[in-house]
C-alpha cells in the first residue's frame, strides 16, 4: 500500500496547478523511491516528467509498484480545500479504485478527508536520454515567464539562440519583430536573480511560445528555472521542487522548412 | 500545426 505524508503540501497543489492545462488523465506512479509522472499533452508536442522523491514525504511508505490513475480536473477539485500549511497524506491499496487524499491543519484541529476515484489509464511511457546539452541556462522563473509571456503577444512561435554573447529569445509577427537578450550577471547579495549561460557550442531552435507559456505555469513551484538546449532535440524546461525533486518539461522543436 | 515536430520522434518508446 501507499501512505505518503507532505509537509511542505502546497507543493502538490503547485504542481497539479502547473501541468492541468497540459494533460488532462495520467498515473502517478508511486514505488519505493517516490512518485513519478510522465504525460504528453494530446498532440504529442510536449512531455512532462514530474519526480516527488520518497525523501520529499515524511512518512513514505510504499511497498510495491502502484499506478494511480488520476483526472486532473477532478484532483483540482479535491486540491481546492487544501489550506497554507496543511499537511496533506496520500493513501491508496496495492490495486486501489481510489485515493484517499487527508489535509490536516497545522494545529490539528482539522481534518478532511476525501477519497478521489481512479481511472485505468494506458499510458505510453518513453524512455528519455540523458543528453549533455549544448546550452544549459539558469535564470529567475519571473523573468523567463514575462519573456514568453511577452512575446506571445507578438508571435505564436521564439527563436532561442544561445552564443557567447547570452541568449538570446526573438520572435517575427504581423506587427513587426521583438527581442529579448541576457547575458551572464552575478548578484552575490540576491543569487535568485543570477543569470548563468554555460555553452559548449552555439544553438539555435524555435519553438512554439503557446507551449512554453504553459510551462511558466510552474513558476510559483521555484524562483528559479533552468532551460537546456540542443539543436535538433527537444527543449528541457526545468522547475527544481524540494530537494532534487522536480518538475520537467520537454518541447519538441519547430521543424526548418 | 504545420513545422512543429512531434516529441515522439525523439524520445524512444520503453
């Protein structure tokens, strides 16, 4: 059986926040090293990949393999009573037809109890690589959402390029063109507003801005985000949560005519 | 969506 207790609970709610527009049914899979997620949106152009490790939960108990088959809509509605600083425990059988989901206040004085229904759901699982990138960037999740956000008003598609000079995110529509460039900064006093470029060789990739904006969605997961780029391979967008656990996204390129 | 790649191509099936 499965009996997984966070502390740190909004973590949940962050990340069922973040990926509910982008996939709508999917397994959690829980075994003895935590829970794991991995869906692709419908139109198979992006996939998340989602690890809550076993040490992110406090008790975690879990002896065998168990996929919980969730709605995402539905969990949301069960998410909605959740409150700051709630602990929230996950409880499921070795076969279970449900999840029992437990918020308890911090004084203790409260607890609800929900149990959410499961699906059977079949769910196509790839294999990613790991991939030395030839761009790894870290930044203020802030900046790079009002970056995507930004120029989604003006084109439905960005030109990231990463040089020796920074990365730059660039984008061509009917109004005309737009243009955003960073470039290594180091704030020894406020490090969250770091900007740290390692690049082995240039790159170039274009990549539709509807998707990357929904990743932004994770924001409020981390005040940082790392985004790693290769040509000719998909996008990582990567949300660190507690500890090394974490929120990825990948993003299939635009194709060069 | 013309020209968007599919992440399929990329990511082998396990």
């Amino acid at each position: 059986m499965l009996e997984a207790r966070l502390s740190q609970s909004m973590v949940l709610k962050k990340v069922v926040d973040a990926i509910k527009d982008l996939v709508q049914d999917c397994n959690f899979d829980c075994n003895d090293s935590g829970i794991a997620l991995q869906a692709m949106d419908n139109s198979h152009v992006a996939l998340v990949s989602m690890l809550l490790k076993a040490e992110s939960f406090e008790p975690y108990r879990c002896d065998r393999n168990i996929a919980l088959g969730v709605n995402l809509v539905s969990l949301t509605k069960v998410l909605r009573a959740l409150q700051n600083d709630d602990l929230v425990t996950l409880k499921a059988d070795d076969a279970p037809d449900s999840l029992n989901i437990t918020f308890e206040s911090s004084t203790a004085d409260r607890i609800s109890e929900y149990d959410l229904k499961l699906m059977d759901i079949d769910q196509e699982h790839l294999g990613i690589p790991d991939t030395e990138y030839a761009a790894t960037v870290t930044m203020p999740s802030t900046e790079f959402k009002r970056i995507c956000t930004d120029l989604q008003a003006m084109s439905e598609s960005v030109t990231i390029e990463a040089t020796k000079d920074g990365i730059k995110f660039s984008c061509a529509g009917d109004i005309g063109n737009g243009a955003v460039t960073l470039r290594n900064y180091q704030n020894v006093e406020k490090e969250h507003l770091n900007v740290d470029i390692e690049l082995t060789e240039p790159v170039s990739l274009t990549f539709s801005l509807k998707y990357l904006v929904n990743f932004c969605k994770a924001q409020p997961l981390s005040d940082r985000v790392k985004i790693c780029l290769s040509n000719e391979v998909p996008l990582l967008v990567e949300y660190l949560i507690t500890g090394t656990s974490y929120l990825r996204f990948y993003l299939a390129p635009k194709v060069r005519d | 969506e013309a020209g968007q790649g599919n992440i399929m191509s990329f990511f082998s099936k396990k």
